[in-house]
C-alpha cells in the first residue's frame, strides 16, 4: 500500500503546490510507516530531508488530513530509502485497495448526512449492500471537500464487512494511469489488465484526471466493459457530472450515465453544525453553541475545512493556552482564509468587500437606509452571499440584514436582471468578486 498512498500524497500536495515543486521534493520520498496516526517518510539525502521539514510539514499534515480525515503527525526519518523486496514491490500487481487505519475510519456510521448528500449517501449504501445491483456505475460528482472519498471508502468497509472474499480495487484516475505506464515499460500490461478486469468491485476516485489522457481512457473503456458485462459494481467519483467533463471520450461518457449520477452538494447550515460538533466530540474537545455556529457560518462548502478549523481550534488550546471560545474561533477562521483567500468566502468577507468597494460601513449596508447606492450596495452584497455561500435565503434576510426573506429574493432578482442591462455594473460585480477572492 505504500506507494498507492504516497501517490495519493503526491496529488494532494500538488493540488496547493506546482506539480514541478513536488516531483522535485517527493517523486523519491518513501513512507517508511504509517500507522498509529504517525506517518514517517524518508528522503534519499539529508539536505532533502532538511528541506522538507523545515518548508513542507504542513502541506504534508493537510495532505494526510485531506486523505484519511483525521490528523497525522509527520516525521522525517534519516536513512536511505531501501527498494521493496520481491513480495512488497510496488507493481502493476501490488495492492492499493487495502485500507489503511485512516481508511477504516471512513464508515457509514460516521458520514454527517444532511438535505445535500442524503441521495448519495443512499445511493453509496443500496450499492455496499448489493452491488452489481442496485445502481451499477454509480456516479458521484461535487466540489473537492464534501465526502465523495468518504463514501467510497464506506462502501468499501461495508462490503468487506459483507462479502470478505470479494476483490475490491479501490484508486484514484493518476494512479490508474501510473499503474499502465508502467505495465507499459515492464511489458506486463497482461498482467496490469488482469488485476483490474477481476475486481468485484471497482471504486475510482477522480476520474476527470484522465482527461485528454487517450491510452488511459482506452485501456479503461475496455476494462468498464468488462467488467459492467460479467456485473460487477463500478463506482466513479468526478468534480462534475459526466456531460461537463472535457477531452472524454464520448463512449466514456456514455457508459457514466448507464447507471445513477448524484451530486453532493455543500452541506447546508444545520448539517455544518453536525459535522462541526461531530468532529470536536471525535477529538475530545467541548464546543460552545455559539462556537459551533460560527464556524458553520463562516466555512460554507467544504467539510474537510469545517473539520480542520476544529482541528486548528483544538491546537489553539493546547498549544497556545487559548480558551475554546468565540473570538479564538474567529481568529481561527481568519487564519484559514488568510492562508487560501477567497476558497470559501464567509459573509462577513463578502460584506467587507462590498462596503470597501462602495465606500461604506457595514452598518449602511445593512441599516435602514434607502439611499439609491445604499440599496445599490446591499442588494449586491445580498446577491453575492447568495451566489457564494451556501447561507439559505431566510438566513441571508433574518441573521445578516433583519429582513424577511422576499427581501432577498426580490434583490437577487434585480441584480440578476441588472447585470445583463447594465454592463458597468456587471463589470463592478466580477470586480468585487475578484477582490472576494483575492485573484
């Protein structure tokens, strides 16, 4: 499993890093162990080793809380890195599906489902249950953060539990694609094809990363249809549904949507506040109320952000002596959007941009006033917290402008239409939103 997990390391740092920056620091990094919440990695030179931990233990830390959920200690280990002996070499014949501690934390019983992912979640269970069955390929599409991998690993953990003879193949699209490169080079892709064309189940994870790849796409038609006709259970997961995917193949495409294709959603407020007091009982922390809906208010879209602010508050405490209230919390929300602006914008962010662009204080914009550019000013900060959060219309109107939710409707409706009369103003607007995310 080591090096199906350092790929997927090796993805993760490069969704914040260049994919040139981490072939130069990792391409020839190992893990040395990776159990007990403790990854040990070793790189073949000191100056390497030194480099890394002194730049990149916090790309590596988000990366492994990316991967299995929960927080990983990373250690630099001195030594060089030893090639796999012939029972543990990593090959077209190794096994990456088999979980690791991480992975078995990935269960049912312990995905938050809410109003936006309750379909998927259904669907990832009548497929655990019955697969080659129910829904067969299962097609699961959303935003990077929302539980997809969650759900793939559940389904995995389930069938184990169910059916422990069964073969599960569980990789991401790049590791699929690394897998026949090499099957290519060692002349071995008999092999290669044998393993995946066996598989009861096969649970893929970003399959858009095989996009505009043309032999990856072949080799993986070939090996959809084989094992779709002998019934066994495909589980695909993508940043979007399949008609939006790019440089596909249109017989690929095709074969996506034989079977069920469900969008996870961002969670909404309540399941926000779920996932938050879900994960501070998990790390053994108390969590005010008030705390708990800050940081559901403030991180809109992503609940592996939802779940490192708690991480973030849980190190506060313990490393700073900080008290588990409300202004730790905003100090810590504020930390995570200085270190990626404009990722998942709060209302009080998109507030402020508004007010620094029409020149005024948040008390106009959301006051009384009926000044043409205080109406201006909030009609748009109404629209833009609409578009960019995932704050209901009611929520927008009662806790943020004490305004009944027609209100909000009714000024969402007018920036739309304004936008297409008005090309200055449409302009003010990709203006603010670009200030929003600090591109």
């Amino acid at each position: 499993m080591s090096a199906g997990l350092m790929e997927r390391i090796r993805q993760e740092l490069s969704r914040g890093m260049p994919r040139a920056v981490v072939s130069a620091w990792f391409s020839d990094a190992l893990i040395v162990s990776c159990e007990d919440q403790v990854l040990a990695l070793c790189s073949p030179t000191e100056y390497k080793r030194d480099y890394i931990r002194a730049r990149y233990i916090p790309q590596l830390e988000d990366a492994m809380l990316a991967i299995f959920g929960v927080p990983y200690e990373i250690r630099l280990v001195d030594g060089v890195p030893q090639p796999a002996g012939p029972e543990e070499k990593d090959s077209p014949g190794a096994q990456p599906d088999e979980p690791g501690r991480g992975c078995r934390d990935f269960i049912f019983d312990r995905f938050i489902v809410g109003e936006s992912n309750k379909y998927a979640y259904s669907a990832a269970q009548a497929v655990a249950e019955s697969p080659g069955e129910a829904y067969n390929p299962l097609f699961l599409y959303g935003g990077s953060g929302l539980g997809k991998t969650h759900l793939l690993y559940a389904i995995q953990n389930k069938l184990r539990q169910i059916h422990p003879g069964h073969s599960i193949l569980y990789f991401s699209a790049e590791q699929f694609t690394n897998d026949l490169v090499a099957a290519l080079k060692e002349k071995s892709t008999d092999k290669f094809r044998g393993r995946y064309r066996s598989a009861d189940l096969l649970l893929v994870d970003d399959i858009q990363f095989i996009a505009g790849r043309d032999f990856s796409q072949e080799e993986f038609f070939h090996t959809f249809n084989a094992l779709y006709e002998e019934g066994r259970q495909i589980v695909l997961t993508s940043d979007r549904r399949p008609r939006d995917l790019q440089r596909f193949e249109e017989r690929l495409l095709t074969r996506f949507e034989w079977g069920l294709i469900v969008d996870v959603k961002p969670p909404d407020f309540e399941t926000r506040i779920a996932i938050v007091q879900d994960k501070a009982q998990r790390l053994g922390i108390p969590i005010l109320p008030e705390v708990a809906e800050y940081i559901a208010q403030a991180i809109t879209s992503n609940v592996r952000q939802l779940e490192g602010a708690v991480k973030k508050l849980m190190a506060s405490r313990d490393l700073m002596a900080s008290s588990l209230d409300l202004n730790t919390a905003q100090e810590v929300v504020a930390d995570m959007i200085r270190q990626s602006p404009g990722l998942n914008p709060t209302p009080q962010l998109i507030l402020g941009e508004v007010c620094s662009f029409y020149k005024l204080d948040e008390r106009q914009i959301t006051g009384k006033g009926r000044q043409a550019d205080l109406v201006t000013a909030r009609q748009t900060a109404m629209y833009l917290i609409r578009d960019m959060t995932s704050l209901s219309l009611e929520q927008i109107g009662d806790k943020l402008f004490s305004r009944d939710h027609s209100t909000v409707v009714h000024s969402v409706q007018r920036v739309e239409d304004r936008r297409k009369e008005d090309p200055a103003y449409d302009n003010d607007i990709k203006t603010i939103i670009e200030n929003i995310r600090g591109v």
